[in-house]
C-alpha cells in the first residue's frame, strides 16, 4: 500500500496519506480489532483533559510489553511492537482524523517503544537534510510546514517525526503526507491539504531541532544551550506514559542534542507573514535553503 516513517504499511483500513516509497525497515500492519478495546483495571500511564473534564487522550501500558491508546471522539488503539501491529478500534465519524491519529500518535508511540526518538513535531527537507520544529498546538507548525513546502522544499511531516538514531548519525523518517491547517472561519478542526511541497522526500540527516515560542510582533530567534534545549523540548517526546518509557525517550532526545544544534524560534502573530520570512527562520538554523 505505501510507507510511513520507513516502514511498509499493511492495512484493512483505507488509508489516503502513505508516501508511495516503498518501507525499508520492515512491516507494520494496521487492523480492525476484533472485539471491543476495553481499558484495564486502574489509572492511565499518561492522559489528557481538556478544559470541559473530559478526557480526549488516555495510554495504558499493559502486560507483554503492549500499550493501549483511548482517544475521543475517533476510538482506540492496540499497540503490539514486537509484533509490528495496531489492532484499531473506531467509533465512526471522522475518517480523516481517525488516520490522522493513527499516523501521528499510535504508530509514533509505536516506534517509540521499538527504540526511535519521536516527537511531536513538524519537519521538511532543506538541501537534503531535515530541519525539525516542534511545539504545541496553535504556535504555527502546519502553517509553517504549509509554508516553507510552498517555498520549495520537501515536507518530512506535519505532526509527528520519528527519528532513527542508530548508525552514522540522527536520521529523520517520512511520515503522513499533506498538511492538516486551521482555515479562517471553519473553526478550530484543521482541514487537510495537499503536501504543497515538491515531492515526496527520502530520510534525511537532522540538520537542527527548533522550538516554536509564543507568537510575538515579530520573529526572534535564539540558540539554546543543550541542558535548557533538553528541558525545553522534552514535553515534545512521544511515548507510551510509563516511567520507563519517558526515560528512555528523554535519553534519546539528549543523544539527539548532543549532535544537533537547538534553537528557539517566535513566529509573529499574523501567520500570513510566514511566506515572507521563511529564508530568515531556515538561516536562523544554519542551514541554507
């Protein structure tokens, strides 16, 4: 079917934004899951509640080394990583944001627990190496990924970057194609877009990491000292909500720091801009567009 993050899809599930490159690093297959994902006895690993009480995020670690994500309204998630498979559970409705979570949080938090460092973030390819960004939601990441594909260069991902750190050096994977953005007056869902960028890329050496600041009047920019860098960017990691799993996730992201310079970076207020000024945020990472 097509790849995501290097990895061969398998899938009953119809899935629109795989990259047609062939996997390289193996199999991954996606299913229905055959009964009802109920949540195990006591609290979650790791959770998120919105500003109602509802909770839209829960993870569960479970025995065996698996891991079970609940996220509402779309459904649930059964990781297996030694196995290679997500069992998924859907509660109908959004098809497009029932991939859109399966690429960018299950299969992340998958790769997670296999051993890559994933975060959640945006990435495109710059004279053939990444230039990763993170930040949370509403700092600017898709519109800047949307952005800086228009300019010309290739978009790795748009909200969630899996990174392989094994051999000579931090090494980016392709994830979902196109670009989810919020359009003026549609409310606050992203709408998917076509990847503006010229082409699907390849995996790419990590050239920098990026904070997203807050929105300021204008664009500032500093390099980060790595112990600040490490503290900064480490609620930007994906993993499964254990102990064990943030720590090891920590320890990739400080190897990764040890490598690559990280800077933070304030994008103005009017996002409009971001076409005039996406030169000046890739020389502000050192590299040359």
């Amino acid at each position: 079917m097509g790849s995501l993050y290097g990895f061969e899809i398998k899938a009953d599930l119809p899935l629109r934004r795989l990259n047609s490159a062939a996997g390289t690093r193996g199999e991954l297959t996606v299913e229905a899951a055959a009964e009802p994902l109920a949540a195990p006895g006591g609290e979650p690993a790791g959770a998120l509640v919105g500003e109602d009480g509802r909770r839209w995020f829960a993870s569960y670690e479970l025995e065996g080394g698996g891991c079970l994500l609940q996220m509402p309204p779309t459904g649930s998630f059964l990781l297996a990583p030694g196995a290679g498979r997500i069992a998924v559970e859907s509660t109908g409705g959004d098809a497009e944001l029932l991939e859109h979570r399966l690429a960018s949080s299950a299969i992340c938090t998958l790769l997670s627990m296999r051993g890559d460092l994933v975060l959640h973030a945006a990435a495109v390819e710059v004279d053939g190496r990444a230039v990763v960004f993170c930040g949370p939601s509403l700092r600017g990441k898709s519109t800047l990924a949307r952005a800086l594909g228009e300019a010309g260069h290739r978009i790795l991902g748009e909200d969630g970057i899996a990174i392989e750190l094994a051999g000579g050096g931090p090494l980016a994977w392709p994830g979902a194609r196109g670009v989810r953005v919020r359009r003026p007056g549609e409310g606050r869902q992203p709408t998917l877009v076509e990847d503006p960028g010229p082409g699907e890329p390849g995996a790419c050496p990590v050239a920098a990491v990026v904070l997203l600041g807050e929105r300021g009047a204008e664009f500032e920019a500093e390099r980060l000292e790595r112990a600040r860098a490490l503290a900064l960017l480490t609620p930007n990691l994906v993993h499964s909500g254990g102990r064990a799993s943030i720590g090891a996730a920590f320890q990739r992201l400080a190897a990764l720091l040890g490598s690559v310079p990280a800077l933070r970076i304030s994008l103005p207020d009017e996002l409009d801009a971001l076409p005039a000024i996406h030169q000046r945020f890739l020389d502000s990472t050192g590299v040359r567009g």
